[in-house]
C-alpha cells in the first residue's frame, strides 16, 4: 500500500508541479485504507463463522401464574422446546432457582425436528407474596448453550368465599 502512495506521489508531483491538492489526496487515501481494512475484517467475520447445525427454541421463556393460593403444589408442562437445526441437541442439565421448583424433560436428547416438555412443579409454600423463580436450561446448542426460563405470580390467600363460590381447580383456574 505504501508503495502505491508513493507511486501516486510522484505522479502528481510530475504533472502538476504543485502541492496544493497533496493533503486532500492523501487523506482520501487514508479513507480508503480503512474502508478497504473494515471491508476485508468484515469478509474474514463472515468466512470463518460458522452456521450452527443446532439450534433450541423454546415456545416461551416466560410463564406467568398471575395469583397462587400459599401452600398449594402446582404441577404441569408449562414450557416446550423443539430442536430446529440439523444436528441433535442433548438437554445436560435443568438448575431451578429454588427449592420452590422442580422440573423434568421428557427427553435428554432432541432429535432434529422433534420437541420436549419441561414438566415444572412449584410449590407455594416457601414463596413470598410476589415471586420470580428462574430455570437455568444447559444445552449442547452451538448458539445459546444456556437459557434461562422465568416463572412469575403472586401468592395471595384466597377467601374461603371464593374457595366456596368456585370448588372447581383446573390448574390455576377456579371454576
């Protein structure tokens, strides 16, 4: 590069015999060398990253029990995942936030294409009034080797009058 500045150099100089345009030429050059060095980082970026041949979605991060009743066990699949790359993807580990939250998955391993549930259990019990509890999802997903999944509510005693009114319990639903 230094060789064609000055190749540049010393043609200007024998046609005009003038100074005056040099230093706006030269910072045109030195411009063009950093378009040209951003140009070349950015194509080396893009050569060696790598397409990932695995790739976990999740159908939610975040699920929201909105009112609890204190000292109740809630049970149920709540989040689900699906492996949309073209490698199989192995769940290594589930970490619940608390002992307020146990979890499953009904498979370590997903294949290509296919889902798992994560089964959540969460008890009320040790729970303050508003709670946020997390699960820690480790994966061997190339991109996103950890995912963090929230659970959100309030645990709030409920009447005996609404507990009367509505004797029905379907998951978090009185009825």
């Amino acid at each position: 590069m230094k060789r064609i500045i000055q190749a540049i150099h010393y043609m200007y100089r024998e046609n005009n015999k003038s100074n005056n345009l040099l230093p706006l030429l030269e910072k045109k050059i030195e411009v063009m060398k950093k378009i040209l060095s951003l140009f070349f980082v950015a194509c080396g970026l893009l050569a060696t990253s790598q397409v990932s041949a695995q790739f976990l979605s999740f159908d939610k991060v975040e699920y929201n029990y909105d009112i609890l009743s204190p000292n109740k066990v809630i049970d149920q699949t709540i989040f689900t995942c699906t492996n949309r790359g073209s490698e199989p993807i192995i769940i290594k580990k589930l970490v619940p936030s608390s002992d307020a939250v146990s979890c499953t998955i009904t498979r370590d391993t997903i294949n290509p294409g296919n889902m798992a549930a994560i089964n959540v259990s969460l008890n009320t019990q040790n729970l303050s009034s508003i709670f946020d509890e997390k699960i820690e999802v480790y994966s061997t997903d190339a991109v996103l080797g950890k995912i963090t999944l929230s659970l959100k509510g309030t645990v709030k005693e409920i009447s005996q009058e609404i507990e009367q009114k509505y004797p029905n319990v379907l998951d978090v639903v009185r009825f």
